[in-house]
C-alpha cells in the first residue's frame, strides 16, 4: 500500500522554530516538504541555515514569497507559518487566498500570535499593531491539542510557548473545579525561547549561570492563556505571572500555585490530573516533580503535584521549542489531517544535554 504524502509548506523559514518544523517534518512519514519561504535569504540552500539537516533535503534552497505561493495546487497542502508576530497574518491570508482560487484544500497551522485571539482589537491591545488579516480571524481557533475546543475550525493558531505549559496547569485546575480562580505563575525559559537575533537579555554571557525575571505580572502571555482558558472552561481566571530568563538553551519549567476550593490532598488532585489527561498520548503526571532534562528534545509534557490541604502546586515542564511550538503544530496538523496525532513525534527526550 502506497503511503499517503502531503505537500507540505513552511513560511518564514529560518528562525529556531522554523528549524524545528523542519526537522520534524522531514521525519514525518506523510508530510513532504515541496517549499520553504524565506524573502531574505531566497535561493540559498537550507542547510546554510540549518546545516543539521544536511542530508535531510537535499539541495532544497529557500524561496521567495511568489515561488513558494505557486506550489500551491489542486488537493491537499499543509502550511506551517514559522513567520514573525505582526507578519504572519497577512501572509497567510495571501496563501489562504490563493489556495482556494485553485482549489487547494489549505490547512494551516500558525505558530506566531497572529491567530491566538478571536478579536483582532485584544490582539492589537497586546502587541500594539494593526492585525493582518481581521477578516481571517474567525477561521482560527487557538488552544493545545490536549483540550478541547467547542467549535472545530479549519485553521489554527497555536498558543506561545510558556502559554502552553500554563494552559497545562490553568485549564485542568478551572475545568474540574480543583481550585479558586486566583492563580500565580513562576516560569523559566531557556533562551531559544527568546529567537535567532541576540539581545542583551539572551546574550550567552548575560544568560549563563545567571537567573532574573523579567516584565514580571506583565508579559503578554498573561491575557492570551486567560482568554484560551476562558474559551475552554468558561471560567475566567486572574493570572499573576512572572516569567525568568534560565541559564539554558531548551525548556520551560512552570510552577502555578492556587488555593483549593475544598480540601484535597495530593494524591487525589494527581488522579484527577491523570483521569482529565488519560487520553493525552504526550502528557504523563509524574509522582515525582518532572525535571526539564526528561522532555527537552521531545512533544511530551510532565506535570507534577504538591497539595497541603488548602492550596495546590502544579509543576510542568515543556520543550519550548516542541511541545511549545514545532511539536505542538504539529500534532494540530495530524488532527487536521486525520492522522494519528502522534504521527512523526514520538522520539523520546534527549535527557542528558
């Protein structure tokens, strides 16, 4: 039997989560990449950028907007936007246009925050810009896999990357009504987290052995997993969240703390958490509290409990990168195009890095 393949096309090609959609994609066994976008670097072989997938694509080169755009033909197409905040949109828009003049059923997943809010006023009260495409909102919905949504839509937008691991924490705790909605956040972040372009914040010498917050109760994760959360469980929760700035490459380590609506003790807060996520192939509640050096490299989520009666403590760790971004796309793109969502991301975790 013939195995199904799926053109496959990754726009704003050339930044880490770019990088890990291609590294992913190539071992995936049913999507094919015909097409990488990048207008800076246009024409340049891939692994210039990437010379980890030396072997991966042979002599593929990155193409400009109009050469990846004509890729687009009659059937089936996935297109993973790898594009910056403020830019995806309107791209995006540009192909989803195209595509339907020529028939070809689009699926796309979007890994900037240009889908992640319904409105295209909260998105812009965020980020400070105009929206991109306002019109091509409501073809998006924006959660993570493992929760689900009350409207299916043909496109998404995946949530960012320390969004996820408080999504992981936040839904369950509001859904089961384990917890009052008062909920505080600590998270740090390796500094992949933060792009390809240095900064004084993700400089190697400022970043290694060294630990700070930074845009503490202010970062604009906070309104994005608060109106996600919402849309799930319709409750709406005050998040109160600090994120650090880690001194390493890959990995979030979130601790969400919350008083109890009842008194629970750990083990039975751990077995609703195991119950909600039963069916959720890359989330495992540990009894232990989970370490970033067991999911780093890998889609899965590890979460851990602490309870004392009257307050809870939920740990999660994520890659950033994979389960944050690439893997969590990706697994959106199996669902879209009724694979198995474990398809091409079942590696383990890299564990001593």
């Amino acid at each position: 039997m013939a195995i199904m393949s799926i053109p496959t096309i990754v726009l704003g090609g050339t930044g880490y989560v770019a990088g890990e959609l291609l590294r992913l994609i190539v071992g995936h066994p049913h999507l094919q990449i015909v097409g990488v976008m990048s207008e800076s670097r246009a024409g340049q072989p891939i692994d210039s950028i990437f010379p980890q997938l030396q072997d991966s694509l042979g002599n593929m080169c990155f193409g400009s907007k109009r050469e990846i755009m004509d890729l687009l033909e009659e059937g089936q197409t996935a297109l993973f936007s790898a594009a910056p905040h403020g830019v995806s949109a309107a791209l995006v828009d540009d192909f989803v246009t195209t595509a339907k003049q020529v028939n070809c059923q689009l699926s796309v997943v979007d890994v900037s925050a240009d889908f992640r809010y319904s409105r295209a006023a909260d998105f812009e009260a965020v980020y400070e810009i105009p929206h991109g495409a306002p019109d091509l909102l409501s073809a998006f919905s924006c959660a993570v896999p493992e929760h689900q949504l009350s409207t299916a839509r043909p496109h998404i937008g995946h949530p960012g990357c320390f969004a996820t691991a408080l999504l992981m924490a936040a839904v369950p705790l509001m859904k089961l009504g384990i917890a009052d909605t008062d909920l505080y956040a600590v998270g740090i972040t390796g500094s992949t987290g933060s792009g390809r372009t240095p900064t004084t914040g993700t400089h190697h010498p400022e970043r290694h052995s060294n630990l700070f917050a930074y845009k503490a109760l202010e970062h604009r994760h906070t309104p994005e997993v608060v109106g996600i959360c919402k849309s799930i469980t319709g409750i709406q929760p005050e998040l109160r969240f600090i994120p650090h700035s880690g001194p390493f490459s890959r990995g979030i380590y979130v601790t969400m703390q919350a008083n109890l609506k009842r008194p629970q003790s750990d083990i039975e807060i751990r077995g609703a958490l195991q119950d909600f996520y039963t069916a959720s192939p890359f989330v495992v509640v540990r009894e232990s509290a989970p370490r970033i050096k067991d999911v780093v490299g890998s889609n899965y989520c590890h979460i851990g409990i602490a309870a004392d009666e009257k307050s809870v403590a939920v740990f999660v760790v994520i890659d950033n990168l994979v389960k944050g971004a690439a893997g969590g796309a990706m697994q959106w793109m199996n669902r879209q195009l009724d694979l198995a969502e474990t398809t091409g991301l079942l590696a383990p975790a890299l564990a001593w890095v």
